[in-house]
C-alpha cells in the first residue's frame, strides 16, 4: 500500500512564548523546530504498515524551505521520500494548505491508498485540512485515531471517545488523522538518519491562495494573576497540603 | 439568526457555544445529532439545515466532534472555518480570536465569507440560560463514503478516567523512573483521583499514553491537579489549565510551573508526596 | 535537623532578599561557582553569598550538559595541573567513575604524537599510560572496527565524573558553613565606585560588596561587561548526541564499562554510558554566536545552553561514528535519543581566564573553564583572592593577560574558531595562528618584509623569527649550522636562525625587540614601590639597570626583568610581551593607594632595537658623539644619547651574551633608527636576527632563564641558580620565603645539558623542542623531593658550541657536572650530559664578550 503523511514544521517551544516584533509569528531565534505529537505518530504508522503490508510511504510538508528539515526527520525513522510545497515564510490559512496538497496528490501517478495527518497542528489548530483534503478528494475520513487495522483493504479504527472506544470501518483510499498514542514512535537510527540525507525530496512552489481565515496577529494570554503560595519545603509541608484538600473537601 | 450544533442543550460546552452564540443575534438555533456518529452524514445533514435556514453564522463546541463536522461544513462549502474561538465580532470580515498552541497563544483573525462558521473554544465563555428558538436532530443519511461509528467498546479501566477526576496526581520527568510512580499511585488512590504524567514520561516508557496529561494528551479539569516533578512546558500546561487548583511539587523554587500554581511545596517529590499520603492516612485515622 | 532542611534553610526561596552587604559575591552556580564558593568558605572566607539565576541544582548552565569525561594528559603544564588536582577533588567526593581512556589513531603521524603524549605524561607524572596496537584497542572496545586504527594511547586514569553531584556537594557543605545562597536571583548590575567593585544589583535587592567572582561560563562576557570590565571569550557550539540502547550494553554492570574513546583524527569522542552510546565532536564548522544569543531559561526549550541541534553540521560525524562503530552505530534498533549543540566557552588562546580582572579591582573571572579544570580552577582562584597566590601556578590562564587588540569580538571569534577545530589536533609547540593577523606592527616591519621575514606573533606584534633573505650566510657557515632531518623539528624552525646566530657572534646582529612591555613607575613613592616588587636593590643610581626576579609571597617566580632608573622618581620597567599584561597588573597591585605613586603603560610609545655583537660598539659609535666605551658606558648602564638625529634611550645589557645596547626611541622614529644602524652596520657585516637567536639559541647558550619556562612559582631562586649577592635589606614581596630558600638545600638545581647522542633507532639525528621528560641513564624518572618531576624547560639549538642544549631542574643527586642522564623524545630514549648546575653559561662563561 502507499501511503501518504501530511507534517507540519513548527517551532520546538519553551516554557515561555515570546513574539516577533511584528507579532506575527513566534520568535524562534532561540528555538528549534519540529512536528506535532500527533504528526510523529503518523510516520511511525505509516513506517509500520508499509513494513507490515509492503508498499512505500511518503511525506508531504506545506512550508517554508527549511521544511525540508522536518521532511528528513520523518525520513529518517523509514519513510521513503518527501513531497515540498514550499511556500515563503507566511502561514497559509487552512483552505490553501488543503487546494496545495489536493494538486499535488493529483498529480501523483501511483495514487495513494492512505493519507495520514495529524488529528491537528500543533500550532495553528484548525482542525479542518485533512477534512477538506478528503472531501476534495471524495475519500471517507476518519479522525482523532488512536488504532488503526489494516485487512483486505478495509480498514478499522478505533477513536478514544468518552467512556470507550468507537470503531469505524472504512476501505481505502482513505483521509484518517491520528492523535499522539496511536504508537510509540521510534527514534531514528544513525543510519536512518544518513539514509535519510540521500533520499529523494521533490520540491515545487504552488501558488498561494487569498486567504480567508487571515492570521492579523498573535498575543500573548494575558498572566493567571496567580500569585503561588508556598506551603513550605519537603516532607514537612504535607500537613499544609493535607489542610488545602480538606478546604477543598477531597479529605 | 444563528445556528448551533450542540451535543445537547445541557451539555456544558454546548451552552457556552449557545451563549457566544446568542451575544451575535437574538434568534438562537440549535441542531443535534442523533443516531450513531457519522461526521461527514452529520455534516451534509447540516448542510441542509443551513441552506433552509441561512444563518449568519453556525457555531460548534469546540469539541472533537464540533470541529469535525463543523469542518465537513466548511469543506462542503468552501468556506472558512475558525477553529477555537474565543470572542468574536461579526462583520465583513469577521473578526474573531482564536486560540493556538492548545491555548497557549491567542491569534486575531478575520474570517472572510458566509455564513461564519466557527467553533467555540472549551471555557472560553462562561455559560448562561440562552432561549433556543428551535432544536432539531441531525441524521446522517447512508451513502458512499459515509464513515459512521460501527461499535463502540466501553473502557476495560474500572478506575477513575483522567478527563474526570476530581483529583489528578500527575508525575514528570523528576519522577525518574517507572517504579518512581508508586508514591504518585499512592496518593492518587487515597484521594480517589487518577494518575496523570507528562510528555517525557510517556516518552520515556513509564506511563502509557492513556496517563498523558498536554496539548497532545487528555486534557483534565478536577477540583486539584498536583504536578509533582513537572517543570511546566507549554504543551503540559495546556492541558491542565481547566483545573482549579494547581499545586506544584517541585525541587526548584521558580520552575515555570510555579507561574501557573495555587500553591507550591519545594523539594523532592520521593519524599513529600509519600508524607502527604501519611498525613491523609494520619487525617482518616483520626 | 536533616541536611536536606538546612540546605533549604540557607537557601534564598522565591519572595526572600539576599544579604545587603557579603566580602565576597560568586556568580554562577555551576562547577567552577560551586566551587569558588568551597574553596573560600575553606580558606575561612564564610562571608560569601552564591547567586545564580536559574534553579538549583541544574542553572541551566554549560555544566548541566557537559559530556563530564576527562583525560589528564596534555602538553600544558598548567592544565595537567588544573585537571590532576580536579580530579582529586571529584575522587575525594565519590563523584569520579574510572574507566579508562583510549585516544585511537588513524595515521601515522598522530602514532608519533602519542610518544609526545606519552613524554608529556611522563613529564607531568601521570602514570600509567601505554601506546596501544589496534588488537589491544579492540580487547577494551571491542565495538571498535580496528581496521581503521593505527593504535592508541591509553590512560586507565581518565574518567567520567558526576559535575552536577560535585557542584551540589560542595555548596551544600559550604552552606553549612555560612554559605548563602541564592538561586533564580539574576544580576541585573554590577557598581563600580572608586575604582573598585561595590555592589552587585540582583532582582532580590542588592549586595555591598568588595570582591565579585564571575563563574558564569559562556555568560561571563554579558556580566563583565556590567563592570565595565571584559572576559574575553565567546561561547561556541559543541555538538552531542546520544545513542541508544544499545544491545551490547544491556548488561552492563556498572554505569560505564567500557573506555572513552577519542578519535583524535578526526576530532570525535565516543562513549558508553548506560544502555547509550555518547558521540561528540569538534569537527563541525566553528560555531560562535554572542553571550546575548544564548536564550532565557524561560524561552530555552531544554536549557539555555542546549540549543536547538543542527543535523546537518553533523552528518559527517555521523558517518564517522558509524563506520568506527558499526556494531552500535549502525545498529538499526538504536536511536538518536538526544542531540544537541552544547554551548561552551572558547578563549583566544584555548586558556581560561582566571584571576583578578584587569580593569576593575575587586571584580574576578573565573571562566572558560571546563569540567575538567573546574574545581582544581575554583581552587585556585579562591587561594589568589584569600593568599593573593596560589598553590598551582596558573599564569598562563590570568585574565589580566589579554592585550586589548586580544578582548575584541572579531579577534576572539576568529582565534576560537581557528582553534576550535584544533580541539584534537596535532600542535607543534611552535604553531603559529593563522586568523587575524598583523594587529600590532612594529616601525620596522615593511623594512623586515622586505628582508623577507618570516614572522611568527608574540602578544598580537608581528615578529620576525628569522629572515629569508639571511639564506647566503648557510653557505657561509656550512657545516656549522646543523640541518634537522625530521620534519617535526623543521617545522615552524629554519637553520638560518643558527646561521643568524653565528653572524651576531662573529660580527653584530640587529633585532627587533617591540614587543617588550615597558611601564614606567613615577612619582614620590616610585622607589618604594620598585623596591617591593623587586627582589634586588632597585635604590640604585640613576641610569643604573637593574636585572631582578618579582616574586610570589612564598618566593616563587612572579616574573623576572629589568628595570632602569631614569630619575630619582622615574623607574622604567622592561618585561617581555608575553606576560606584559600580567606583570602591569601584578605592579598596579602593589601601588600605594594615596596616589604618591603611578604606573605608565609606555608600551605602544617606545620601540626598542637590539644591537648586538663583536662589532656593536664600532657601528653604535659612528653614529655618535656620545662615549660608549666600556669604560664610557659600561654593563647595566642605560643613558639617552644621540644617534644620527634621534634622542636614543641606550640601555645596555644583553639576553643573548653579547656587546650590545637595547635602542628605545619613540615608535614613530623607529624605522629611522632601523635605517641609520643598518646602514651603519652594513659595513660591518650587519644582519638582521630573529627572535629564534634572541629567544632561544643565543639565550640558551648563555643559560639565560626565561619566565615560563625555567621561572614559574613553583620554583625559587636559589633552585634556579639566581641567588647571588646578598639579600637587600628593604622588605620586598616573598623576602622572608627567599631568606628561607637560601638557607635551606634546594630540591633541584636549574642545569644546563647538551645531548651526547642525537641519533634515533632509525638513523636520523633527532632534537628535542622543550617539555621532555628528563630520566636516569636506566630510563627512569627523575622526581625531586617535593615531588617534581624533571623535564625539559626550554631546548634549542647552541650554534656556536655545535651542541643542542636542554635547561632542566634536577634534584642535587644528579645536578653534577658530567652527570649522565637521558631525555625521552618521540619514543626514544637519548643520553644527555649535564653541562652546568648553576647560571654559569655554557658559552663564554667568563662573560667576557658583555663586558668587552
């Protein structure tokens, strides 16, 4: 089966979040970048299926050429080659993400049996890409999936939901996105990383949409306001914490 | 008028949908699915829905389920869809806020076209009585390609579920180690609270992903969540910023967590959490 | 109570000031913090407050993600020092884990650097160490493809240690002892008034203050600079991964089972911990980024000092690695868990910065230091502020060495990255620098361009270590001057410094001596200031020079120069370049605070030329109206005279053994004085000579000491042959530990050898560069009664007496004339013979040509 998984670059935050001057983006002077949770189990899913049931898998960024960095982390845990949409350094809103990667899914020769995305971004969150990719593709989609089968074409999920799981079944081409837990994914090897280097990346440079959720700028949440209370140091504050979950009726 | 998906007219995200909701237009409709969930049915049936009713704009908890079929709108449609808001103001474009990094930043955008089509992000808004002029079901029609939810398994655990608890005892990296979680597993059992961890935890192999508390993990809102050994990442407070009292157990006087928590107890967790446990035992027996 | 709640107790928390007024503030809770604070809380000094802006026990710092391994042999001296006594400390705590080292070889040429490690740690006292054959390699590591080695050098001594656990164990004493400490406290100023540190402004209020010690590693310059003062380093990139697990180290009993392995060529480290295999390198492209890049601890995603890996620097140390170690490297199941690009800290030398800063009393550096220096450097720091000296004698790494064109950022950038990749590297003891040269020109450089000059650096100024055009006189001494036939002693040498030698000595030779540091000391109390820095009588007349020691309070060597009387209130200081810096501050030190005296840096003022030689009179007098007959102007005498047009500061002494003046004139009439003495001189037989006569072979073969190499503190001056005359009366620093010196046996006595036998196993003719270790005729070491071991202090050619000469401490058993001995050298063994036991030269020892 051939597979397809969508990652997005973004940034590798800390414990604080500081701006651009302009507010448009995260300063990432300081930081390194990488891909959501979700989108590492993704790979690692695609990685295990092709071992499982043969084929080949391949990922696809929207991003800025320094995605190309994300691209051969994903290739270095196994996947077999890389798809750029390389846009300039601006986000693309949701519905220009979804049309570049549709045309370029369009113009693969060997089509995909399976398209892999995270559940979300962890930056943006808008929930809706790999959504709109299925329906301008007219696939079944299934998302928030934390198991996946493979038999004879048709494949099960299973989502976490309140109180259990839900099963879907669905037969491929398919659009399921994943949440972080599906798998363990691995590190990559030394020479999954320098396998890595050589395998192929095909660039191309789609056109940019208009936007029409249109990012104008980032602010910070304001603080909790909390001021912390110490209740004291080591073993000998239990009796202060025993004190607060009694105030709280948990004692 | 307004349109809004809700899971049902009780239920507490709904509500706060239903209340951003009433604060754009005095005429509040609602739509809830019925039947097993089948996203895109959901959302065609929506669709129908819309185009009888044209609203302005249609809302959705920003649930799991409420972004999905919100977003099987939106592709159905070719409009945009703002996930996560948080406050809006309507017009040509709209205006609205919406959260990123699992809350962690605030983005101002304008969403261009309509109808609006925008979720509501959990606890942004505080719910109030909203008069719904109407309620209708959504049903998924079969078809082709119709994904809907075949079986539902109930969870083995007979414990108490993460998302729940009143109380989350949840352990990081200063744990150090698997068997480390004992004293976390103590406490949290005493005080009939769930066990929660961090991303590196998980990571590192000690807890199942299911224990996972973060952006990417179960988000929780029990009456206290106490980090013990937790520095405080982003993508870890995202998820337990819904409690209502943080108390951190920290070797460090200024971990960043400290920021976000009601109360702090500076020093080894392997020793604090297993006094606090006697203490509650001490407190019982009493 | 627990140690633990003491510890807490004394701990500054969140909300709690810090002290308003401590003796002493040390910034920077990592290794070398940690340990400053120890060593003074040790030395009684309790009145100490520790400050750190990140948490404890891990600030963030570089400390937090050292690799933590150490090798203690190294061809420094002072390093070895600094890492032997670390080492010791990590041991006393428990923190040290002993697995071994082995530093592998892929070529040849790095086979033949490990005999010079081998002499190193045979000079230094680090035993054992073994050379290696690949299958011996393979016995220890046997993940290693031996195949791609030569062999190694192993040292079982070498290590890992616990840094974090050390710097935790020694606050949390020192805390008991009245240590304050205070963390997530970031400075936020540093005041300076009346010349001196004052108060250090924190986010927790501030501290009144007399000394303030910068620990702060690679954020040392940031701080400093809060002080108006500098740290002239710049953090740099070190990249690091982890591997792992392993299926090999699955079972390993212990933490580490297997030894480091350095892969010197090609700048590489790889070792086992855990399940994990660590692989580091300083291979990478050099990567220096500014103290202010380095990230907030809040906006870090680990900590400020890992920043983001860069994969692609690192690709080819990964093939490396892989092709070294294909068993664990190229183990499918094994993955890169951790990568990061360390920050560390870089100097422009590759030396800490330790010590008292130049600008501002009372503001100390203790930085650029690494795991493996850092207690042994916290030490001595410590015993610098408490004894105003110290145990090891740290010279090469004080701070106030720095020249200012050396404290720039272009300057650092480039000698760091310059050295960066040189981490591993094979370096002659010669090597000269290749970034931003040609800082400090002396007047006379285009004409010594034009002579072809081959210029090697000292103190940032262009020297000529010798001149090509000087090629014709080989022919005219021939078989005088000895070829070497070993690449390694060729390189950074040339026999035309022999033939320049020859020349001076048969005729006269003008060298350019620029680089001299000179100081004056003016005003009231000049004389007393002289006369307590100096060991011998400086209240001499005027126009007397003065050749005297400066030394330690326990009577080592601090330095040794002249100094020229030139008023009743004026005393002009003349020091070598190399430690001109050093030796100002150790004088400004020692000024009365009344202002009765003052020190003027004259040094980018006056030029300075050496002419000297058999014929140096008759050039020197027909420029002149002035007497320079012996009996006009005689030895040690200094006077102004008239030479061609120029005013000439004429002192005259000699470094090389010969009739001679120094000529000083002011820098901008320097290239004028050149063209007058050469034109004078061309008659005859005039040549311009390099530093490799001034320096080496004609100082050599007058057994003239030199500071750094014979003169260093750990040695007094009766062991160095200097203690003649009687003791002067007035008190000067270290009188009463040279009054016990003298009435005590010496240890060693400083000798002068030559080598009997220069030919190697393999037929070729073999000379030593310095730091060989000296043994018995049996081969074995030669260790004095305080522990020294005997080593070569400075080696070179003695051109007139057809010989090689060593200069060696040696305790009195063999400090006998005529005493066999022999000298390693490259993994050989060569017999030497001792020539003197005390400062009489091995040339000319009647000194008859000075005085002529």
């Amino acid at each position: 089966m051939n597979i397809l998984v969508c990652v997005k670059r973004v940034p590798l935050t800390g414990g604080k979040i500081v701006l651009t001057d302009d507010a448009r983006a995260i300063s990432t002077r300081h930081l390194g970048f990488t891909i959501s949770p979700h989108e590492e189990c993704g790979a690692e899913e695609a990685v295990r299926l092709v071992e499982q049931h043969g084929g080949s898998s391949t990922v696809l960024t929207v991003g800025p050429p320094e995605a190309e960095e994300q691209l051969r982390d994903v290739m270095a845990i196994g996947v077999d080659r890389a798809v750029h949409l390389v846009t300039d350094d601006e986000e693309w809103d949701p519905q220009a993400t979804a049309a570049a990667i549709v045309d370029a899914i369009r113009e693969v020769p060997e089509p995909y049996d399976l398209f892999l995305f995270g559940n979300e971004s962890a930056d943006a969150g808008n929930y809706q890409v790999p959504i709109r990719v299925a329906h301008a593709l007219g696939l079944p989609c299934v998302t928030g999936v934390k198991g996946i089968a493979v038999s004879d074409g048709q494949l099960r999920c299973e989502q976490e939901v309140e109180g259990g799981r839900d099963i879907y079944e669905l037969s491929m081409p398919a659009v399921i996105t994943v949440k972080e837990g599906l798998n363990l994914p691995r590190y990559p090897s030394v020479p999954g990383r320098l396998r890595a280097k050589r395998k192929p990346v095909e660039d191309s440079t789609p056109p940019r949409r208009q936007p029409r959720l249109e990012m104008v700028r980032l602010h910070l949440p304001a603080g909790s306001g909390k001021q912390v209370e110490v209740l004291g140091h080591g073993p000998e504050a239990a009796p202060a914490v025993v004190g607060i979950l009694r105030e709280l009726g948990l004692v | 008028m307004v349109l809004v998906l809700v899971e049902s007219l009780d239920d507490e995200l709904s509500r706060q949908a239903l209340t951003l909701a009433a604060s754009l237009d005095d005429a509040v409709h609602a739509v809830s699915g019925v039947g097993e969930y089948a996203p895109a049915g959901w959302g065609r049936s929506l669709l129908e829905v819309i185009e009888e009713l044209s609203p302005s704009a249609v809302l959705a908890p920003g649930t799991d389920r409420g972004n999905e079929v919100l977003a099987h709108v939106a592709a159905m449609l070719d409009l945009p869809m703002a996930a996560n808001c948080v406050a809006i103001s309507p017009g040509d474009p709209a205006a609205v806020t919406r959260i990123r990094w699992g809350g962690s930043l605030f983005e101002d955008a304008t969403v261009h076209g309509s109808p609006l089509l925008l979720t509501v992000a959990p606890h942004a808004v505080a719910a109030e009585p909203v008069e719904v002029a109407q309620l209708r079901e959504l049903e998924a029609a079969g078809g082709d390609g119709m994904v809907r939810v075949i079986e539902h398994v109930p969870a083995s655990t007979a414990g108490v579920s993460l998302a729940e608890a009143d109380v989350v005892v949840s352990g990081g990296r200063g744990v150090g180690s698997a068997e480390g979680f004992g004293v976390i597993e103590e406490l949290a059992d005493l005080l009939r609270g769930a066990v929660g961890c961090s991303r590196a935890v998980t990571s590192a192999g000690w807890r199942p992903h299911t224990d996972q508390v973060g952006q990417t993990g179960t988000k929780v809102a029990p009456e206290i969540y106490i980090a013990c050994g937790i520095s405080g990442a982003t993508q870890h407070l995202a998820g337990c910023k819904g409690a209502k009292k943080l108390l951190a157990i920290n070797p460090d006087g200024e971990a960043s967590i400290l920021a976000s928590a009601d109360y702090a107890v500076i020093g080894d967790l392997h020793e604090i959490v297993p006094a606090i446990s006697a203490e509650i035992r001490k407190a019982r027996g009493a | 109570m627990t140690p633990r709640a003491e510890s807490s107790k004394e701990t500054a928390p969140s909300g709690r000031g810090v002290p308003p007024s401590q003796r002493v503030v040390v910034i920077g809770a990592g290794i070398v913090g940690n340990s400053v604070a120890y060593h003074l809380c040790r030395l009684g000094q309790t009145d100490v407050t520790l400050l750190d802006k990140g948490p404890l026990p891990n600030p963030g710092g570089s400390t937090g993600h050292a690799s933590n391994f150490i090798f203690p042999v190294d061809h420094s001296k002072e390093m070895t020092l600094l890492t032997l006594e670390s080492m010791r400390q990590y041991k006393d705590r428990g923190v040290f884990i002993e697995s071994g080292g082995i530093e592998i070889a892929r070529t040849e040429e790095r086979m033949q650097e490990f005999t010079r490690r081998m002499a190193s740690a045979c000079s230094w006292g680090i035993e054992p160490v073994s050379l290696l054959h690949p299958e011996q390699v393979s016995e220890l590591v046997p993940f290693i493809d031996q195949r791609l080695i030569r062999g190694g050098f192993y040292t079982p001594g070498a290590g890992v240690v616990d840094s974090l656990r050390a710097a935790t164990m020694m606050r949390e004493e020192a805390a008991n002892d009245g240590l304050t400490v205070a963390a997530n406290t970031e400075v936020l100023g540093i005041d300076v008034e009346g010349g001196r540190v004052r108060r250090v402004r924190t986010t927790r209020g501030d501290i009144e203050t007399e000394h303030v010690v910068i620990a702060c590693g690679a954020w040392s310059p940031r701080l400093a600079a809060m002080a108006g003062a500098s740290i002239p380093l710049t953090p740099m990139v070190h990249q690091m991964i982890d591997i792992g697990p392993a299926p090999r180290f699955a079972n390993a009993k212990g933490m580490i089972e297997y030894p480091i392995v350095r892969d010197m060529d090609t700048n590489m480290y790889e070792r086992q911990e855990g399940t994990n295999l660590e692989i580091g390198s300083y291979a990478h492209r050099p990567i220096a980024l500014d103290a202010d890049e380095i990230p907030s601890i809040e906006e870090a995603a680990l900590t400020p000092t890992e920043l983001p890996f860069t994969q692609a620097d690192f690709d080819p140390q990964m093939e490396i690695a892989l092709e070294l170690m294909p068993e664990i490297v190229g183990d499918e199941t094994v993955g890169v868990k951790y990568a990061i690009n360390g920050v560390l800290s870089v100097t422009y030398d590759g030396m800490p910065l330790l010590g008292e800063t130049a600008e501002v009393p009372g503001l100390w550096s203790a930085a650029a230091i690494w795991i493996k220096e850092g207690p042994g450097a916290g030490k001595t720091i410590a015993e610098l502020m408490v004894h105003h000296e110290s145990e090891i004698d740290a010279y090469e790494s004080n701070i106030a060495r720095a020249y200012a064109c050396q404290r720039t950022k272009a300057h650092i950038r480039a000698r760091a990255s310059e050295g960066f990749n040189k981490m591993y590297g094979i370096v002659h003891p010669s090597e000269q620098w290749e970034s931003d040269r040609g800082v400090r020109l002396a007047p006379f450089f285009e004409r010594e361009r034009a002579l072809e000059a081959v210029f090697f650096e000292a103190a940032g100024w262009e020297r000529p270590h010798w001149y090509a055009s000087n090629a014709p006189l080989l022919e005219e001494y021939g078989e005088r001057v000895a070829r070497r036939e070993a690449e390694w002693e060729s390189r950074w040498w040339s026999p035309i410094i022999n033939a320049e030698h020859l020349a001076m000595r048969d005729r006269a030779a003008m060298i350019d001596l620029t680089a001299f540091a000179i100081f004056d000391i003016v005003g009231p109390a000049a004389l007393d200031v002289a006369q307590h820095v100096a060991m011998r009588q400086v209240n001499v007349a005027i126009g007397r020079v003065v050749y005297t020691p400066l030394l330690t309070p326990s009577g080592g060597f601090k330095q040794d120069l002249t100094i020229m009387r030139l008023a009743d209130d004026h005393f002009r200081v003349v020091t070598g370049g190399a430690y001109g810096m050093s030796d100002l501050k150790w004088l400004q030190a020692h000024l009365p605070p009344d202002g009765s005296a003052q020190i003027h840096d004259q040094t980018n003022a006056w030029c300075t030329l050496g002419l000297w030689g058999p014929r140096a009179r008759d050039i020197l007098s027909s420029l002149t109206d002035d007497d320079v007959s012996h009996e006009g102007f005689p030895f040690a005498r200094c006077r102004w005279i008239e030479v061609d047009s120029l005013q000439v500061l004429a002192s005259r002494i000699s470094y090389v053994g010969d009739l001679g003046w120094e000529l000083y004139v002011p820098i901008e009439q320097g290239a004028r004085l050149w063209d007058v003495i050469a034109e004078a001189g061309a008659p005859h037989g005039i040549v311009p000579a390099g530093i490799g006569v001034y320096g080496t072979t004609g100082r050599l073969e007058k057994c003239y000491r030199a500071y750094g190499f014979e003169l260093e503190a750990d040695y007094n001056v009766v062991e160095a042959g200097m203690a003649w005359g009687k003791v002067k009366d007035e008190d000067f620093v270290g009188k009463e530990a040279h009054v016990r010196h003298r009435e005590e046996e010496p240890a060693a006595l400083l000798c002068a050898l030559t080598v009997d036998d220069h030919t190697s196993s393999a037929g070729i003719k073999r000379y030593m560069l310095g730091g060989e270790p000296i043994l018995t005729s049996d081969g074995d070491p030669v260790v004095d009664r305080r522990g020294r071991r005997s080593y070569v202090t400075s080696a070179g050619a003695g051109p007139s007496l057809g010989k090689h000469i060593l200069m060696a401490y040696l305790p009195p058993q063999y400090a006998v004339v005529g005493e066999q001995l022999s000298v390693q050298y490259m993994g050989e063994r060569y017999q030497v013979s001792v020539q003197t036991n005390d400062s009489t030269p091995v040339f000319d020892p009647e000194n008859a040509r000075v005085r002529s």
